[in-house]
C-alpha cells in the first residue's frame, strides 16, 4: 500500500512540474500570452515552411487571432467567399475566398523574411483554381497586378508574400487544372475593394493565339 501511495504522489508531482514548465515556457518566451490575446489553439504538428503556416491557417471569424511561430499573432480583418468562375479563351479562373489579416506583432524571423522593418503588415490574401477546359496546351503566368481601392497598383509578381504560390511561368496541359495557387500582398488595413489584373492567355499552338482577361473585382463588405 505504502509503495502504490508513494508512486501516485509521484505521478501528481510529475504532471504539475510539468504543468509549470509550459506555462513557465509560455509566459517567458516571445510568444504572446493565449488568454491574454484570445487567441485560438491550433494543434495541427508544425509545418515544413513558414510560408505553407501562413497559407493553410484555420482563421475564419473577423478578429480571430492565431499565434504562428517564427510570424506573430495573426488576425483575421475582412474575409469574403467568392465561388466565381472567370473565363477566357477556355482557361477558368475559379475565385475561392479572399481575406485580408494583420500580423501584429511580427517576430523578427518573419521580419527578415520578408524584409520589413515594422512590427506589423496588413495583407490580401487570395486562393484561386485554374482550369484548362481546351484540347490545348495553356501558358498563363497568374495574377499580375493589383490595385486597392485607396492604394496604388501592386506588381504581384514581385510583391507576393508567397513567393512561387502564384503561378509565374505555367504550362497547362488539355483538360488538366491547377489547384491551390494563392496570392498575399501588403495592402492598407482599411481596403474595401481591389482589382485584380490576370496576366494574358497564349495557346502554345503554332499561331501563339493571345487572349486579354478582363480584370477581376473584388469586394469587402463596408464596416
């Protein structure tokens, strides 16, 4: 009996000094405080890259946050679904949802990634699927400019927190799609719209055939 008691008063102290030693990690880390900022759990193992953290992220209700280590404590601002197709020339566009967060804090290590200076970024994100509905081989480069209702254009091309999640160079073959690509880009916190410009449609064929989308608006509802 002395010997069972002996080995659950060690269990118990076991779990507690572990208890402390997470909140003892917690709070004197650079990691902000959870019950403090409200934020959402999230529980999902750590990802390869930083990137990839930032692009499958779970937010979905305005204001929720979520701490992301080596980024900062992410809000959600604006967020809209879109479930529109774009055509042209046989090529989809298939808008998903685009949202706009804020990172604030940023840690340093999201800071020299992508070379920003202040404590915190307000960006666009978007997620779009494309479609080669032809029996040809599609070029198209993604979305190429950008320009926020109180903002000037954005080349995406070089502004794109992502980097390679928007297509830059893309050969589609027939009857194939292209899921998955995202655009994110630095805007002001208070956007309510933002116009999209795609890049143009080229049949790899032996006429080259050039086709211009239109541009593509999207908006947020007005607070």
């Amino acid at each position: 009996m002395l010997f069972n008691v002996l080995l659950l008063t060690a269990c118990v102290n076991e779990e507690v000094n572990k208890e402390a030693g997470d909140k003892i990690n917690l709070e004197t880390s650079d990691q902000p405080s959870q019950e403090k900022l409200n934020i959402k759990s999230k529980q999902e193992a750590e990802p390869d890259t930083t990137r990839s953290y930032l692009v499958d992220n779970p937010l979905s209700l305005i204001l929720e946050q979520l701490y992301e280590k080596g980024v900062g404590v992410i809000s959600l601002e604006k967020s809209v679904n879109i479930n529109k197709e774009f055509e042209t020339a046989g090529l989809k566009i298939k808008l998903l949802d685009a949202k706009v967060h804020t990172i604030s804090p940023i840690q340093k290590e999201y800071q020299d990634i992508i070379g920003l200076n202040d404590d915190k970024i307000t960006y666009f994100q978007l997620r779009y699927d494309l479609e080669n509905t032809t029996d040809q081989t599609i070029i198209f480069k993604g979305l190429e400019t950008a320009i926020p209702n109180n903002g000037k254009p954005i080349d995406i091309m070089s502004k794109d927190l992502y980097y390679q999640q928007n297509p830059t160079s893309t050969e589609i073959a027939p009857k194939t799609s292209v899921n998955r690509n995202i655009i994110g880009i630095a805007v002001e916190k208070d956007i309510n719209s933002i116009r999209l410009v795609p890049s143009d449609v080229m049949y790899d064929d032996e006429n080259h055939s050039i086709f211009s989308p239109e541009e593509i608006l999207i908006e947020f509802k007005k607070e």
